[in-house]
C-alpha cells in the first residue's frame, strides 16, 4: 500500500512493537531536549554537496543577534522546518539554512545602553575599542534565538550557520559594492534624508513609521504690506532655514510678488517670492514656506530655483542657528518661536490638536527629522526592473498570487536608497579619502592608499545591505563554491508579507544583479501572528506572549501545531492558549492510541494481506489513508498548512482513532486471521499518519515511531506514497455503519442516557451492510442481546435496517416526559411568534431582509426541534 523501505529493523534482530518503552502518558519535557541533540549528532540535518539528490534548499531569514524568539518567528519556522523535514523524507537533499543579522542600529544601541550603565559613551572608548566591545557582547548575549531554535525543534543545518558579519560574508558586502560603485549604481550626493535624533544616523524610507500625531498647525504672516504672505506649518522651528514662499504660477492672488523679497519674520533676513508648479494653489492659502534643508518637497523646489540650502538643526534635533533660539531642543523652540511670533501679531491662526501623520524611527520611536545630508545611495531603478521582471517572467513565484500586487508596487516606484548609516557598528565603507580629493573604491583583494592624508569614509552599511546579499553569500560567493553550484537559487523563502519592501525586494534586486537569476523559485508570504482577539501583539496592550512558556507547559509540538492549524497563505494569525492546550491534547490522543495499538499486537512485520482476507473496515481505513496522503501532498505542495492540519487532524483523531480502532476491538476480541490482519492493517496506518505528521509534530511522532517500527528514526523515513488503491463499495459500507451509530447515539443521548449505559436491544439487519457489522455495531452502541424478557419500547429505522430498545428501567420515563414536554412548549412558542410574524404585512413591508430572513430561519429550527421533540415523546416507553 506504502512504501515502507526506510522501516529496517535495529541490526540487532527482528523488531517486535511493544508498549514497553513508552509510558502510560506523555511527557514532552522528558524526551523533546533529548531527540533534537540525537538528530543533530547524528548528523540528520547536514547537507551533503557531494550527493546526486535533488538539492531543496531554504535559506531562514536572518533573525537580529539581539533577538529571541517571539511567536512569529516559531511561526515561521515552523513552516520551514515542516517543509524542509518533508523534502528531506521525500529523498532530496534538502539544506535549511542558519544564521544571524548583526542589526547595525539594535546592537549599537544595547551597547551603547550598556556603557552609559558605566557612565561611558562609545565616544570615550573610540572606535575601534567600541567594536570590539559590540563584538564581546555579541559573543555573550547575542544569538540567544539560536538555543531557542533548537527547542522548537529547528532542523536546520548548524554546520554551515552564518552571520553578516562574518569573513566570507563581509568579503561579499565588500565585492558587491565595488561592483556597483563601478557599474555607477552606488554614489555619494547630498540630500534629505530620514535622520533619527536618538540613534544619530540616517534610516531609509522603509524603516521610519508613519503614526496620527496631536499637533498644531499654525498660520503665519510673512512680509509687511501689500507684501504680505500667509504660510500654515507644523514645524514652525525650520522658518528659521526658510530661504523663499513659493506659490503656483497661475495663482494670480499673488502675481504681484512673484519675483520679489518679503521679510522673514524674527530675522534680519529677506527671502524671494517663486512660482512654482508644486503648489496647490487650493490648498490652505496657496501659499507655502520652503525649506530646502529640512524638507524633501522644499529639497526639490530649492534645486529648481537655485535657492540656499540654510540648515538649522544639528545631528540631535538642536537648533543652530544665531539668535535667541540657539541651543534649544527642536520641540522647545517650536513653542518658543510661536511665542515669539504671537508677540509680534504674526499669527494669524493656531489650531490644536491638528491630527496628521508624523515619520517615527521604526528602532526607537523617536521623531523623525527630514534633514540634508551627505551620503552614499544605490541607483534602484535599474535594480528594481530586473526584480520585478523576474515574477513577471515567472522565474519566481510569489504566493499567494494575489500578494503580488504589494510587490509590484514598491518595486516599479522604488526611490534611492540610503545605504550610509553614522554607526560604527556594521560593515565599512570601502571608500577612501585622499588628501587632493581622490575618491578610491577598494575591493577584499586590494590595499587601501597609504600615506599622510588618506583616510576611509567613516560611516558603514544599512543593516539590509548585507542581508540582501543572504541567499548567495552564506553559500560562499564570491567564490563559486560546491555549496552555491548546488543550492542556488534556493527554492522556497517563507516571510511575512510586512518586510517585502525591507527585504525580500531587496534581496530579488541583488540576485538578479550578482548571479544573474533571483534567489527563490517562490517567495512563500505569511501573516502576522495575532492574539486570539485578532489583536496585533504589543508590549503596550500587554498580550505578547512567549512561546517558551506555552513550550514549557504543553511542549514543542502543541505549540507548532497550532501555529501550522492556523497558517492560510498571506493570512493573520490568531492564537491563543486554549488552542495551544487542545492540540496538547491532540498529542495525547495520537499517543494514547498508539499506545493502545502496541498493546494489542499492531505491527509493521511483513507485507499487507491480500485485499481477499480484508475486512471491509480494513479495505476502507486503507483506501483513506492513500486518498489523505494525496491529500496531504497537495496541501503541502500549495503552502496550505491550516488545510493540511486540519485534514491529518481529523483523519487520525475522528478515522482511524474513533472509528477504526473502535471497530478493530470487536474483531481483536475474536482472535484468529482476521485479528492478525487488522494489527497488521492498524500498523500500518499509525506508521503513515506518523510520518504524515512528523514535518509539523516532529517529537511525538518520532518517539511514537520507532516504538512501532523500530526504524532509527522517522526523520529519515520515506515519505509516504500514495499507492492509487481506493476501495468505494468499502467506503460507503463503512459510511453507512458509522451512519447508522451516530443515529443511535444521538437517540440514546436525546433519551438521556449515559454513553457507557447498557441497553438491551435487537437488531434486525438482514438485507443491508450492517449484518457484518453487528458484533461491532453492539460494543459501540453497548447494546446486550435482547433475552428473553425483552420488550421494544422504541424502534429506530436507521440505514435500511431496524433497532429495537428496551428502555424499561433505563431512564426516568416520567422526568423525562416532564423535560421533553417543557422543550415541546417552548418550540411550540417561538413558531407561533415567528409565524405571526411573517405573516404580518405590515411588519414585513418595514422590517429590513435581514431581519425577516432571521425570522425565517428562527421558524424552521422551531419547526424541526417540534418534530423531533415530538418523535422522541412518541419513543418514551409507557409510564
């Protein structure tokens, strides 16, 4: 039926599945630390460059060695370890990649945060003693995620684990720039940038967050007169750089001062009136101040119109400028300059709160302050078209498809990117300084210039630069390595869908550009995980949960299943810790079951029986078994991992667990071939949903595995397959057992029994499926042969066949009349309300649709609860 090759014995003699190793309950704690150090010596995980197997390779987004690990991180790598640990079974040579990202701005910061618990600043070590400090922190508290990787059960490659800032990777930061600074698509200019006041660097467009802040918005009156202006801003600190007002060409309220100087006021300077374009002339007065220094719009304009470029704020937000605003905080001066500038009679309007969208660090959350400023940048347009071209062209596939839209927006709109960052923590510019002006760009290979006067540019890269290089670098490029002839490019990146501008787009650019072909077959996007309210996790609403404690509590795989269960592609994530503690409790299942199967003599020994000396609870358990394998391939195949989940779930829990097992009791009870063939049968099945459920559950199904097989372990196992074999006649006769069950418990309940109460009955079969079913159909049901005694006092017609009840003695025949009496008025009740309503013109003519198709609705359960109400009295036995 399945492949069961990997299923070889210990050398030490046949394999007999015994219960004996495994106790009474699980306990995950006790073997999930012990089976992952196990994989790992054993060498499960590693790569093999010299193999002829088909390479799979993912390459994990790089987690900030600042890090530990959150629940979208388990998230993720949930997928990827369950996708990899598939592949692996199915006999490629699959490469899950480690590492880490050194995140320039996070790790200075902790540093930093250290040294002034010193009373120091990175200032009083100097440079080179400070990376060297990062360096020995890095060492001691960085990389704490990857120990909690290994918990998850995370496997991945550790032989080949990288960091950014490596040797080999930062000989590959160092080669691309050089390429690029010679191809022209790296150069150095000033302009306005993202400048962040707390962590003193620059940060690229992606990386400010943009948030509805209370500010104000005030009016101001420029020029004296008839030359009189009307300017609204929110930053009344920058008038003091404004070095004109421009207005739109056409706007002829202001044609007479087109040209012209006006006074600014609270300096002794006079600044021009031009016409410009970019002014809404019906927006507020039509009338706007620029600021060519502290303003990209004002950037623009000022470039335009040959103005200077006046700056009046410092590196930590300061005013600069002369005067008696000189040395205050931005926020102060902006008070204070209004202050001023009310004295003066120059407002002509304040409105507070004024609610508008304001750029905040996405690190620190400080303020963002637009700021001219000298850096290095990267021409994207070329880069971005090579990116988008390669999903175009489908060389790569985003998933789902419907994601690509995001995707193309931010490539085909891509502004320059700001890679310089006033950090000295990350990789250096290769750029030297020469006394004469020289600009010299040094590749790995070669020396830098020597002598008095030459110096390197001081700054290093955005943190996304190397990581951007991650797909090729960590396989050894520049050097054409086995490692990168085997695994590039990888096959799948799984990510959230948030970092497709910070990253993923970032890393489609480089490798279209370096190796000529893009990273990934597919980019896998994933949502965010949420709280079980839907609600985005947050220190601040106080719902963000570690996945160490929920580990602790219930293990590993509780956490991973439920994380899998809810994983619809692109899709947010809700999770709580009931559904944490259900799939705990799905894990105990799938033991207790195993467990029970062990017990009672269920093996993998020898092949199947023939179909002729099945049962046809054998033939069916096995025909779905193959149609949910299938199943299970095209749900992994298409990222489908809640689809996936659920369909194993529900096989195993309500199928082979429920049903199977239940009804295999019957036939193990009579002992003979037909025992024999359902432990084979039975052992069979757990050996396929085990490894069916190994990628996601990796520690029970292990422990639970090689008890039954004893394989050397199912992380090496072949994949199941499915053999084609289908068995309908099987399946419908089965449907029609569990049909005719179901029915008798929903009576037996209805009446008020308890399931383990036995009742006489007599069963009347003949003519339909059932008859070969009887023996199993009365231990289900706890049904006794009727005797001689027997009286029927309810006869249920179930699936072509009778089953006659002697509930005399069984229940409280009166109590129970009372109760189903009471239920009977009160749906009695609501269909007489409903249907008075409904048939009240009035009432319909103005209720809403929804409203009478509720009423509708509310009608038709009534009806129904009445006629079942009323069968269920008409069954009572006299009282």
């Amino acid at each position: 039926m399945t492949d069961n090759s990997q299923q070889s014995p210990e050398p030490n003699g046949p394999h007999t599945a015994s219960p004996a190793n495994l106790p009474t309950q699980y306990a995950p704690a006790e073997v999930e630390e012990t089976l992952y150090e196990r994989w790992v010596e054993r060498g499960y995980f590693a790569a093999d460059t010299k193999s002829d197997r088909t390479p799979y390779t993912i390459v994990i987004p790089p987690p900030n060695v600042t890090g530990s690990l959150h629940l979208g991180h388990a998230f993720q790598h949930t997928m990827m370890d369950a996708l990899t640990r598939r592949k692996r079974m199915q006999g490629y040579e699959a490469l899950w990649l480690p590492g880490m990202d050194h995140a320039g701005i996070a790790t200075q910061n902790k540093v930093e945060q250290q040294l002034a618990e010193e009373g120091k600043s990175r200032q009083d070590l100097g440079r080179e003693a400070f990376v060297e400090r990062v360096w020995q922190w890095k060492e001691e508290y960085g990389g704490k995620i990857l120990g909690q990787m290994r918990r998850l059960g995370d496997g991945v490659d550790w032989s080949r684990e990288r960091f950014t800032m490596d040797a080999g990777l930062s000989r590959a930061v160092q080669t691309v720039f050089k390429k690029m600074y010679e191809d022209g698509l790296i150069y150095r200019a000033e302009r306005i940038i993202n400048w962040c006041p707390r962590c003193l660097t620059a940060i690229s467009d992606i990386e400010v967050e943009y948030q509805e802040d209370d500010g104000e918005l005030v009016s101001l009156k420029y020029g004296e007169g008839d030359q009189t202006v009307v300017v609204a801003t929110t930053r009344a600190e920058t008038m003091l750089g404004d070095t004109a007002v421009a207005v739109h060409p056409d706007d002829e309220r202001y044609a007479h001062l087109i040209g012209k100087r006006i006074k600014l006021p609270l300096t002794d300077r006079t600044i021009p009136v031009v016409a410009d374009a970019h002014v809404d002339p019906e927006f507020g007065t039509g009338a706007v101040k620029v600021t060519p220094a502290h303003d990209p719009n004002d950037f623009e304009i000022g470039r335009r119109h040959d103005l200077p470029f006046l700056s009046v704020l410092d590196e930590r937000g300061v005013i600069t400028a002369h005067g008696p605003f000189e040395g205050l905080d931005r926020f102060e001066a902006r008070s204070a300059i209004v202050a001023a500038l009310r004295e003066q009679g120059r407002i002509v309007a304040e409105k507070r709160p004024y609610v508008h969208s304001v750029g905040h660090c996405s690190r620190c959350k400080t303020t963002i302050e637009p700021r001219l400023s000298m850096q290095w940048w990267v021409k994207v347009a070329p880069l971005a078209k090579k990116a988008g071209d390669a999903v175009r062209d489908g060389r790569t596939r985003i998933h789902p498809a419907d994601m690509s839209s995001r995707y193309f927006d931010w490539v085909d709109n891509m502004h320059d990117w700001t890679i310089s960052r006033q950090l000295w923590w990350g990789h250096r510019i290769p750029v030297w300084y020469g006394p004469e002006g020289e600009v010299v760009c040094v590749g790995p290979d070669e020396e830098p210039p020597g002598g008095e006067g030459w110096h390197q540019d001081p700054d290093v890269l955005d943190t996304w630069f190397s990581s951007g290089l991650w797909p090729f670098s960590t396989l050894g490029w520049p050097e054409r390595t086995p490692d990168l002839e085997k695994f590039y490019p990888t096959d799948v990146l799984v990510t959230g869908y948030d970092i497709i501008f910070f990253w993923v787009a970032r890393m489609m650019m480089f490798g279209t550009y370096v190796m000529d072909e893009p990273p990934f077959h597919t980019i896998q996007l994933t949502g965010l995980v949420r709280d079980e309210h839907g609600k985005k996790m947050s220190k601040s609403f106080g719902n963000v949960v570690d996945p160490l404690e929920w580990m602790e509590a219930y293990g590993s795989d509780a956490l991973r299943f439920t994380l899998a269960n809810g994983a619809n592609p692109g899709t947010d994530v809700p999770i709580g810790e009931d559904w944490v503690k259900a799939s705990r409790n799905f894990a105990n299942k799938i033991w207790n079951a195993t467990r029970f199967a062990l017990m009672n003599g269920a093996t993998v020994e020898g092949p199947l029986p023939g179909q002729d000396e099945m049962a046809a609870t054998d033939r069916w358990i096995l025909s779905r078994l193959n149609a949910v394998v299938a199943e299970a391939d095209g749900y992994y195949d298409d990222f489908q991992f809640a689809k996936l989940s659920d369909a194993l779930y529900h096989f195993a829990w309500d199928e082979v667990f429920d049903w199977y097992v239940e009804l295999a009791k019957t036939t193990f009870g009579k002992g003979g071939r037909p025992a024999e063939v359902s432990r084979r049968v039975l052992g069979e099945v757990l050996d396929v949903v085990l490894r069916l459920l190994h990628p996601v559950i990796p520690f029970v199904t292990e422990t639970l595995w090689t008890a039954l097989t004893g394989g050397e372990s199912v992380v090496i196992a072949d994949w199941p397959k499915d053999s084609g074999f289908r068995d309908e006649a099987a399946e419908q006769e089965i449907a029609t057992v569990q049909r005719a069950v179901t029915e008798v418990r929903r009576f037996r309940a209805d009446q008020g029994l308890q399931p383990g109460q036995k009742v006489r009955a007599e069963l009347t079969l003949d003519g339909t499926s059932l008859v070969a079913h009887e023996d199993a159909i009365r231990q289900l049901l706890r049904l006794q042969p009727a005797g001689e005694d027997f009286h029927a006092t309810a006869s249920l017609p179930v699936a072509g066949a009778t089953v006659a009840l002697d509930l005399s003695g069984a229940i409280d025949v009166e109590a129970e009349r009372k109760r189903l009496s009471k239920d009977l008025a009160a749906a009695e009740k609501e269909l007489a309300q409903t249907t008075g309503k409904l048939g009240n013109e009035a009432f319909l003519a103005k209720a809403p649709d929804h409203v009478v198709e509720k009423i509708r609705g509310r009608r038709g359960v009534a009806e129904v609860d009445i006629a079942r109400i009323r069968a269920q009295l008409a069954a009572l036995p006299p009282g």
